[in-house]
C-alpha cells in the first residue's frame, strides 16, 4: 500500500444529499471550485421526501440539551408521493390523537400534513395551542403522560396530535400515556376522543387503525 503523502488532505466520509450544502460556484457567486457554503443546520433539520428523519438536537452552552419546537414552512410540505405514511396521514381526522410506533415515524406523518409542530420536551408545550396555522403536533418524549391534559385538550380544539412510543401494541402504548398516576377520569377522557394507533408489522406493512 502507498504511503500517504505528507500534507495531503485526508478524505472526507460521505454525507447524505440532505447535509451536503451547494456549491458558491453554483449560482455564480465568488469562491474557489469545489468550495461549498458552511451548512445551517438550524434550517436543513428535514430532509427531503424520501429521506429518514433529521433528528438532529441543539445543544447550548452549559451541555443543556434542546431541540425547540419546529414548524413546517409554508407551500414546501412532501405531496407523498411514494410515501407509504401519505396514505396514513389521509386516514387522520381533525381532532384526534394518533400514537405512531417508533420515533421517527410520527414526524413522518407529520410531514404530509402542512405545518406542524414538534416537541421533544415537557417545557416546549407551554404556550402552544392549536390554531389554523398550525393544526397538527408531534410528541416525542420519555414520559407521554406527563402531557397528557394537554394532548387531550389540543385535541378537543381541533388539533392531531401524534405522539411517538416505542410501546409494541395499542393497549401497551395506552398504558404509557396514562402513567402510573392518573386517575378513572384522565383514562375516560382519553378513551372519549378519536384515537388511531400506527404500527407495522413483521413484513414492515404499515397500517392505521381506531381505538
């Protein structure tokens, strides 16, 4: 094997098409061939349909770790075309709660629904509420239930709210979002509103179904 050549640079690993920022020369800007502009990644954390996920987190000063609240913007929500989560996000009505297996996947829905918001802390809820501007919601945390007045009442407003779980059934994942410490009244709100239950199987299929 060749030894490396002093001085030389070393390869860079390959990046997904979603990180890789064009290049300046592109659009006939100055700059040196080859060269790209530093990549935003406060304004690439959704890639492309198509693509996983980003799910990308902000960390400040201090080692907090925070990924804030995100909306789609305007006229560049995916068609679905191609998107097996197109389909289910069809099946969602206005006012329901959804619980999507996996996290990951309710973003994905998401995605086919316009704007939305997401949010991966107990803190980022406050002073969030549904309006025409943003009618849809993704919960990604630990302890679902700690939000759970608040999911319900964004729903009884109109809102989907999807929650994702890593919980493998439907009644495994309604015993997650009710906690260990709510009461015979949170569990019958919960059971009185719309509420779907995404998952896949072992072929990897897909489906949505009630309650």
């Amino acid at each position: 094997m060749p030894a490396a050549t002093p001085g030389a640079a070393t390869p860079a690993a390959a990046l997904p098409s979603w990180l890789v920022a064009p290049s300046s020369t592109a659009s006939g800007e100055p700059g040196g061939e080859g060269q790209s502009e530093p990549i935003d990644f406060a304004l690439r954390r959704r890639p492309p349909t198509g693509e996983p996920p980003a799910i990308l987190e902000d960390t400040l000063e201090g080692g907090a770790v925070v990924t804030p609240a995100t909306e789609w913007p305007a006229g560049s929500r995916p068609n679905g075309a191609g998107d097996p989560f197109a389909e289910l996000a069809r099946g969602l009505v206005e006012g329901s709660l959804c619980v999507v297996r996996g996290y990951g996947h309710g973003e994905r829905v998401a995605r086919c629904l316009g704007n939305y918001a997401l949010l991966v802390d107990r803190r980022e809820a406050e002073g969030r509420r549904f309006d025409a501007a943003l009618a849809t919601f993704v919960v990604r945390v630990e302890d679902p239930s700690e939000l759970l007045g608040w999911i319900l009442r964004r729903v009884e407003e109109g809102a989907r709210v999807i929650v994702e779980l890593g919980a493998r059934t439907a009644e495994g994942a309604r015993h997650c979002l009710l906690g260990v410490g709510s009461g015979a009244h949170a569990a019958a709100w919960l059971d009185a509103v719309p509420r779907f239950w995404c998952s896949h199987d072992d072929a990897g299929r897909w489906s949505l179904t009630r309650g």
